[in-house]
C-alpha cells in the first residue's frame, strides 16, 4: 500500500478500516430513516406549517429581487432540464437546478427564518431541497412536513455540535451554509426514504460538500450570500440524497473515527449535541419568524413604534424625534445604510410614514430619495448604548418618541415578535405570506396557497403544488 501511495506522489500512509458506526451516527441514522413516517405532535405540525408557508413566500417575493433574476437567467439559459418546480416562473429543472433557483431566491433579501443558537437560515435551505426531493419522489403533504422538520432538526444541530454562534465568531468559517446543507440533505433523503445505512452514507457526501467562508460578506448585492445560504446548502443536499438512492456507498460514520468531518472543522465540537434531546426538542419551534421584511437589528425598532402607536395614536408630522437604542454591534449593521430594508433610519421613516412597513416599502429604493421620507429620516437618532451590549445575545431594543406637545413615549422591546419568547400567530403568519406573494401571484392564488399550505396533510402529492407556486 506504501509503494502504491508513493508511486501515486503522495506520502504513504496506512489507513485503518473503520469498524462501523458509532453510537452517534447509529442513534442519528436511525432517528433520520424513520422520520418519513414518524408523526409529529400537534404543535410542531404548526410550527412547521408556519415556516414552510414562510419560506415559500420568502422565495415568491424573493423572485423579483436581483439573485432570484439571477437564479431564473441561471436555469433559463442553461436550459436545465428536468420537471421539478422552479417558483414564481413557468420553468422547470432537474432537482438539483430547482433547488439551487429556489434557495436562492429564497435568501434574496433577509425576508426568511433564522435560527439564533446555531447562528443559520434554516428555512432557506431545507425548504427548497424537501420541495424538490419530495417532487421528484412525488411525496404526499404529510411527508414534505416531516422532511423539513427533520432539515431544521439536523442542520442545526450539526452547527450546535461545532460551537454555533460560538464557533461562527471566532473562526474564518461560517456555519450559515454548513449548517443549510446538512439540513437540506436531511430533509432531502427523508424525502427520498433512505434507509439508516444510507442516511449515513448521505451524511458522508455532504460534509464532503459542506463550506463555510465568510467571503460573503464582501458580496454588494447580496447575489453571493444567496447561493452561500440557500442556494448551494440546497442544491449539494439534493445531490446527497440522489447520489445514495442510486445506490452510491459511503464512509459509515463522517462524525467520527479518522479524518471525520469534525476533527477537520471544530476540532472543540460536542458531537453528542447531534442527537441531543433529538425526537423531543423540535428546533423548528426555536427557528424565529420575521414579522417584518427588514434586517433583524431593525425588527425590533418596528415592534416598539407599533406598541407605541397603539397606545397612543399619533401622525408622523406630530413626531419632533425618534431616538433608538442599540448594542453597538448591532446598530452598526443597520446605521445608514444605502439598502432600505437595513437602514434603520430609512425604515423608521417608512413606520411613521406608512404606520407599517410591507414588503415593498422596505424594498423601495428610490423612495429613500423622496421628499417626505428625508425629512422623516432627520428625526431619526441612533444611539450606541454600551449598556444593552451587556444583554447579549438578547437583543434589547429601547425606542423613544417625543411628540410635538412635548410628551415622551417609550417602549423597551426584550422580545421581538417573531422569536420563540413571543412567537406571531397563525393570522400574523398568513398576512406575511400574503404582503409577499399576492403582488407577485395575485391575490386570488396567494389566498389559495396559504390555505393549502395549511391543509398540507391532504395533499396527496406535492406536484400538485406548481400551479400556485408558480405565475399564470
């Protein structure tokens, strides 16, 4: 083996053959083959119906953002074939092409879910890899379900196992699209109905596939972080699945014995936070839904000037200041941008303009040009306040409005609306989804999906889907 190795010009080296899979993996594999036809309780049923309808809806209006025209010219002029759905369009692509379209449009903007402790999007990912899968293998409503919820359950946790938010900070590495393509491929060989061995075999492949720079944040019109996020996690756990359903074989167990996939990236990990509470804790129900269609260190100023308004109603010309109160890492995202929807100052006039900010309002660009906004914006003060830097990872958020007669309204935001401590309900959910979809499908169909996303388990075979997600 030696002389072989040498002759090849590489250093010879005598690897060991690895007796099987360890505890982890054999827990992890187990748990994952049967989740196809595992029920879920009741609640998380809803918790997955609100962030599939999101993560849809993200990815409608993500359509007409700049990466969505990106990801159709992509499909259009490669003329990929294939019959799985690519949203919002009339085209169709093999599995892999549709869930990089959808994920990328999907992640077009920071419309989608977020997970806080494993610092990633889940939704964005895991959604459009399930879609495509389940199309492909023409699964019924209930089982597209479970094979999200299980991308949610995976992805996250391989991201926990590395040190999440931790990890995410003190390395070059990020874990958003670690952490996407292995809840992707999750929720994809669900779909595919892998066996436990397969699934492992899945799990191999894709921390093949698996990257994490940080490259991304250089990126000026978000077109990169899309496919990073969404698009790439997507498309390589799709890969994953296909490869192993044709019959591929892997390494048992990528998550330990020699050269794993740990040891390569977070030599610190804790693999036993892969099957952590697994089956019990249902991390689609710790996954925050944005209320608001704006960057998350602004979702919290909304939230305190809606409380506000509505304990007090008031007009924007009734408004001398604004001033708004963030951790400095946080408000330096959001400080005078030049994108709306993650210009603070920007959407605060938009609030008091509007008494709301819709999906178009915080994607207005020229609007931040006109007039009336300016001069709503000039009453906007940023406050770098070292105190709430203390609370993090809570973000705090303190809003204050002095009127024109000289009264102070304030309100302290310690939970944003949207995140597991105070969740939206199903109404707030649905008119989301329906600022998002209806400009883009019209009213009538927006109606239609939401309803059927709702009714899901009766859903026969996903395909059915494709008209109401798609224009026409």
């Amino acid at each position: 083996m030696a002389a072989t190795a040498m002759a090849l010009g590489s250093p010879a080296r005598v690897f060991a053959q690895t007796p099987g899979p360890g505890p982890v993996m054999s827990a992890l594999g187990a748990h994952m083959s049967a989740a196809g036809a595992r029920a879920l309780p009741a609640e998380i049923t809803e918790h997955a119906k609100y962030h599939l309808l999101d993560t849809l809806a993200a990815m409608i209006s993500g359509s007409e953002l700049p990466p969505g025209q990106a990801a159709q010219r992509y499909i259009s002029e490669r003329g990929a074939k294939g019959a799985m759905t690519v949203v919002a369009s009339d085209l169709t692509a093999g599995p892999a092409d549709a869930a990089l379209a959808n994920g990328v449009m999907a992640h077009a903007d920071e419309t989608d879910d977020s997970h806080n402790e494993s610092r990633s999007h889940p939704g964005c990912s895991v959604v459009p890899a399930a879609l495509a899968a389940g199309e492909e293998f023409g699964i019924d409503g209930a089982t597209l379900l479970r094979a999200v919820t299980l991308g949610y359950d995976i992805g996250t946790r391989v991201a926990m196992a590395m040190g999440g938010a931790d990890f995410s900070y003190a390395s070059s590495l990020s874990t958003h699209s670690i952490a996407g393509t292995f809840g992707a491929a999750a929720a994809a060989s669900c779909a595919a109905g892998l066996d436990a061995q397969q699934m492992r075999w899945a799990l191999d492949y894709t921390a093949q596939q698996s990257s994490g720079f940080i490259a991304w944040r250089r990126d000026t019109d978000h077109i990169e972080k899309a496919f990073v996020f969404a698009g790439m996690p997507a498309r390589n756990g799709v890969t994953s699945a296909l490869l192993v359903k044709t019959g591929w074989n892997g390494v048992d167990d990528i998550f330990s014995g020699a050269d794993n996939f740990f040891a390569a990236y977070a030599p610190k990990a804790q693999p036993d936070r892969l099957i952590e509470k697994l089956g019990e804790r249902y991390e689609i129900a710790r996954t925050d839904i944005k209320k608001w269609t704006v960057g998350s260190p602004i979702q919290a100023p909304l939230d305190g000037i809606e409380a506000i308004r509505g304990n007090k109603p008031f007009e924007a010309d009734q408004v001398r200041r604004v001033t708004v109160r963030l951790a400095p890492s946080v408000a330096k995202v959001v400080d005078n941008r030049d994108i709306p929807d993650i210009c603070l100052q920007h959407m605060v006039a938009v609030m008091l303009l509007d008494k709301t900010v819709s999906f178009r309002g915080a994607h207005d660009k020229p609007r931040m040009l006109d007039a009336a906004a300016l001069h709503e914006r000039a009453k906007v003060n940023l406050v770098y306040d070292e105190e709430l830097a203390q609370l993090l990872p809570v973000r705090v958020t303190v809003v204050e409005i002095e009127l024109s007669d000289g009264s102070l309204l304030t309100e302290r935001i310690t939970a944003v609306r949207g995140t597991p401590r105070n969740p939206m309900t199903r109404a707030e959910v649905m008119n989301k989804s329906r600022d998002l979809t209806a400009p883009v499908l019209g009213r009538d169909k927006s109606d239609r999906l939401i309803e059927t996303v709702f009714g899901i388990e009766s859903v026969a075979d996903i395909r059915s889907l494709r008209p109401l997600l798609q224009r026409g």
